[in-house]
C-alpha cells in the first residue's frame, strides 16, 4: 500500500510539472513596420478569456481568467523598436501604488490612448500618465528594460463592448530574455490578488525574448 501511495504521488507530480512548469505558451513575433525601422505587435487585454474579441480562446483551460491575449512570449529583434498596441477591454482595478501611474522607459515619454472618458465619450490623446491612479485596468511592465506603461480601465459609463486603445514604443538593446507583467493584482479569488493568472505564464505575465 505504501508503494501504490509513493508511486500515486509521483504520477501526480510529474503531471504537475509536465502540465505547468514545462508547458510554455506559444510565441508570436513583433510584425516588421513600414513606416520605420521595427517591429509592431498587437495585444488584447480581457477581463475574462472567454470574453475575448480580437483572440478567442475557445480552448483555453481557464475561461474565466484575466489574461493578455493571444500569447505573452513574444519575439522582437535587438536594437530596434517595438511599437505595442493593446486593445484594452477590462474594467478598472486600481493600483496600489500610484507611483505606477507614471509612464517610463518609452520613447517620447508618452503612450497615445483612444478612450472612453469618465462619462462615456471618445476621446483621444497622448499621455504621460493616469492622474488617478485607480483608474487603470492592468499595466504592461519590463522591469529589466525600464518600461512601464498604466492601461486605462473601461469607463463604467461606456457603452457596451466598448475598448481603450494604448499605443507606445520602446528600444530593445542587446539580446537577452525580459521577463514582464501587469503590476494590478487581478488575479480574482486569489490570496491579495497575486495568484492563479498572476502567476501563470500565458495570461498576466510572460516573457520578451529579444534576439
């Protein structure tokens, strides 16, 4: 019986680690520019993957859970730029340090946001940051390149299906891999927060693979 027992909890372990610690989301690489040297990539942020519209996953083993869509590994050249647009889709929750709703390490200093105000009108511009900083839904961060962008929550007095687009760029330098996140613990049901998609590549973390 103690052999079944030791031999039940090794199978279960190596499915632990065969299911999640080696599985990896699938990559997409930055898309070549026309207009300047680098490269472009597009995102989709969603409450819920199941609510997804630029990417659905209907396969996806976590339906409910916030992600970044479709992938988070993604591949850009060094030395050159990367423009991100996001489409943003999720409500706000808020930064714990408003220090966060500062925009850093982009060029220009700003991101452009087409949005929905606080009473629901599109409105569009460029910013170097959120003044209230309970306002953003997620953040897109590179800790290890300086980068740091708040992305604005979905008004609650937008109309429905509404999203917010964030534009920025930034400079890779020499090869190496980054990892990045969103800094807004959003992981719902979760201990502060912080667990279940914060902790999980593929949905609000993953990895800049710069080659």
């Amino acid at each position: 019986m103690v052999l079944l027992g030791v031999a039940a909890l090794v199978a279960l372990l190596a499915g632990f680690v065969v299911s999640f610690v080696l599985k990896y989301p699938s990559a997409i690489s930055g898309v070549s520019a026309t207009s300047y040297d680098g490269v472009s990539i597009h995102l989709e942020t969603v409450g819920a993957v199941q609510d997804a519209i630029d990417f659905p996953q209907p396969n996806n083993p976590h339906p409910t859970w916030v992600s970044y869509l479709p992938t988070t590994t993604l591949k850009v050249p060094a030395n050159s730029v990367v423009t991100i647009t996001i489409d943003q889709e999720d409500s706000a929750s808020g930064l714990r340090n408003p220090y966060w709703s500062q925009a850093q390490g982009i060029i220009g200093g700003q991101f452009h946001m087409d949005y929905f105000d606080a009473q629901g009108n599109p409105q569009s511009g460029d910013f170097a940051k959120l003044d209230d900083a309970s306002t953003p839904a997620h953040t897109f961060a590179i800790p290890d390149l300086g980068v740091f962008v708040p992305l604005l929550g979905i008004s609650d007095a937008a109309p429905a299906g509404s999203i917010n687009v964030i534009t920025f760029s930034f400079r890779t330098g020499a090869a190496g891999i980054f990892h990045w996140q969103c800094f807004v613990p959003c992981g719902a049901g979760t201990i502060y927060g912080n667990g279940g998609p914060m902790q999980t590549l593929g949905y609000m973390g993953g990895l800049l693979i710069v080659q």
